[in-house]
C-alpha cells in the first residue's frame, strides 16, 4: 500500500508520487525530489503551491514566519522547473 499525505494547498489526500515535498532545512527550504530528507516537511501538489501560499498551508506546515521569503523561493524553484522542462 502506498503511502499517503495531505496536500497544504487543497487539502486533498494523495500518494506521495503525485504531490512536491518541500523541506525547511537550516533556515532554508529544499525541494525533496527523492522524497526522503529529514526536517520539517510539507506535502503540496504543483498546482497548489498558490494556493498553499494564499492559505498560508505552507507557512504553518514549514514552521517559517517569513513567507515572503518561502514566496521568493518557491517563484525561483518554479522558473527552474520551467526551464528544464
């Protein structure tokens, strides 16, 4: 059976392969791609991730007070995204 985790923008439950994991590390936050980093984790799908910020899902999930700086990064993390694609 495959695990499943809660989406912090729209609250729906998924399996992991279908949702981003984004973990704040060292006062910075790291896109898990292998799914497995320790620290302070939240689950979202991609098309969520304004939503999660407008909610402030991310923000309580992350532990972070600063969301302009998760905001900055998750914008940077979407135009790498974009690029390699």
């Amino acid at each position: 059976m495959e695990p499943i985790r809660t989406c912090v923008g729209c609250r729906q439950r998924d399996s992991m392969k279908h949702l981003l994991k984004i973990v704040s590390m060292d006062q910075s936050f790291v896109l898990d791609q292998q799914r497995k980093l320790a620290g302070r984790g939240a689950w979202v799908h991609e098309q969520c991730l304004q939503l999660a910020l407008d909610r402030k899902g991310l923000v309580r999930a992350l532990g972070d007070s600063n969301s302009e700086s998760l905001e900055t990064w998750l914008r940077n993390q979407a135009q790498n995204m974009a690029d390699t694609q």
